[in-house]
C-alpha cells in the first residue's frame, strides 16, 4: 500500500471516529423545539424546554420553536415564516422565536391556530419579555420566557370576543367559542324548555297511562301522499369588503382579543412577524 493510500485511510478511520465518539453537544445543538447551530444555548436546558414546547402541542396540537443563529438576513420576518413553515407547512399550527444574531434583531410569527392563541397583544408582551435578556446576552433566559410565556398564553386559551385582521385584505373575522358557563345555562334552559312543552301536551290531551282516552286511527286516521320534486337552479351568496383598519379605530386593534395576519412564505397566512432590535 502507498503512502497516498495509507494517509487516505487513517483519514477514513478518523472520520468514522469524530462521527461516532464525538460528544453530540460539539457536533450540533438541536432538539424537535430548539434550534442552535453556534452553541449559544445551555444543552442541558434543551430537555425542560422541549417538556414545555410538548405540553403545549397536547393542548393545541401546535408546535413551537426557538431558533438562534448567528446567520445573518435581510428580512428575519420572512426567514422566521420560512423556518416555520418547513416544520408545520402551510397554516400549520405553530410559532417560532427567530433570533439573528449578528444583526441583533428578532421576531415572533405564528400560523395556524396560534395566530389565535398569540393575539397581538400577547405577541407584544412575548416580545418586550425576551427582549431585554438578548440584549444582555442572556440567551437560556430568552428562550426560557418564550417557552414558559407560550405555554401560559395557550392554557389560559383562545380570548373571549376574539377576532382576525386580514392585513392584506382588511376584513374582519369573528371567533366564536362557548364557555362553560354559556354552555350549562343553554343546557338547562333547553331543560326546562323540554320539560314545559312534555307538561303543556300531556295536560292538554291527557295522554298518561291509565287514561280512557282512546283514538281509532283506523276509523278516522286518513293518509294521503303526494311526490313534490324541487330542482336549484342557481344559487347566489352575497359578499361584501370590510374596510381596511384603522389603527385610530377605538373599537379594534391589536387590544388582547385581536390577531393580525397576513400571506407569506409559501402562501399561507402568519400572524406576528415584524423586526425587533436588541
């Protein structure tokens, strides 16, 4: 074997030992929840930060991530939907923190049915959290917030009252969602509703067991039947364009009920974004 040979195979076999026997932690530092290519994070916070970012996908089934990069961009709002998106897809439920580092500037955008647990206002309270521990350069601490500010936002649920702002189109979408409360008193007012009618035809035609009332259905019953075909034509719905927003509008904004939206990476629609300097 030659000299050119034998230095291509140690160089073979050390590849193979780097790959096997080198600590994860110095390779790459990545969970399902976490992304930090240039080791800014504490490793061993990964595990309770990935507890939290699971605990909220059982409760709504989205998913949430933070990612620090020393990778500069242009636009860290669409870098943030594109890296959003190549995880849920299009409007799939999920948010992400997307911190860029060399720029020092960051954002929070959501999709799916987070652009309803993240109303604008909680996204600006998520921002103003995180904010000051990346400006320290704190960034366990930043990541920490987010996660645990998430997870505190989707538990407490969707708000009562809540809407959408279509930011491109400026319609206004309701969300409607009964509580508990509204929901025991349909029950028993449909209860009671129920019982009256059951009181009102039993008094009146006296059909308990016992009674002597009796109806000959073959002596005075009649059955006459008759086939009536009814054909659609033409259907029409009726729409109309809402005005875009007004932000001097006291009756909307980005109050704790509302979300705005948007079409971005890949079609879909996200909530959020914006550049945030630290």
């Amino acid at each position: 074997m030659s000299k050119k040979q034998t230095s291509h195979l140690l160089l073979f076999i050390l590849g193979i030992f780097i790959c096997l026997f080198l600590p994860k932690s110095v390779v790459a530092q990545t969970s399902d929840f976490v992304v930090d290519p240039n080791h800014h994070l504490d490793q061993q916070q990964f595990a309770d930060w990935q507890a939290t970012a699971q605990n909220i996908q059982k409760i709504n089934h989205a998913k949430v991530f933070f990612l620090i990069t020393d990778e500069a961009t242009d636009d860290v709002e669409y870098s943030a939907q594109k890296a959003l998106f190549n995880r849920v897809g299009k409007n799939g439920n999920g948010a992400i923190a997307y911190i860029d580092l060399t720029n020092r500037n960051f954002t929070v955008v959501t999709s799916g049915n987070m652009i309803d647990f993240l109303t604008d206002q909680r996204i600006d309270n998520i921002v103003a959290a995180i904010k000051e521990p990346l400006h320290a350069d704190d960034y366990n601490q930043a990541a920490q917030v987010f996660f645990d500010k998430t997870y505190a936002y989707v538990k407490k649920g969707i708000p009562s009252h809540h809407y959408r702002i279509n930011k491109d189109t400026g319609e206004i979408t309701y969300y409607k969602s009964l509580t508990g409360f509204e929901i025991g008193i349909s029950l028993i007012i449909g209860g009671i509703v129920t019982l009256a009618f059951f009181l009102i035809v039993k008094g009146k035609y006296q059909l308990c067991f016992g009674s002597e009332y009796h109806y000959d259905t073959h002596e005075n019953g009649k059955l006459s039947l008759e086939i009536n075909e009814t054909r659609l034509i033409n259907s029409f719905i009726t729409t109309r364009v809402i005005p875009k927003h007004n932000d001097n509008n006291s009756n909307f904004g980005s109050g704790s009920g509302g979300s705005s939206f948007g079409s971005g990476n890949g079609g879909g629609n996200y909530g959020g974004g914006g550049s945030h300097s630290f």
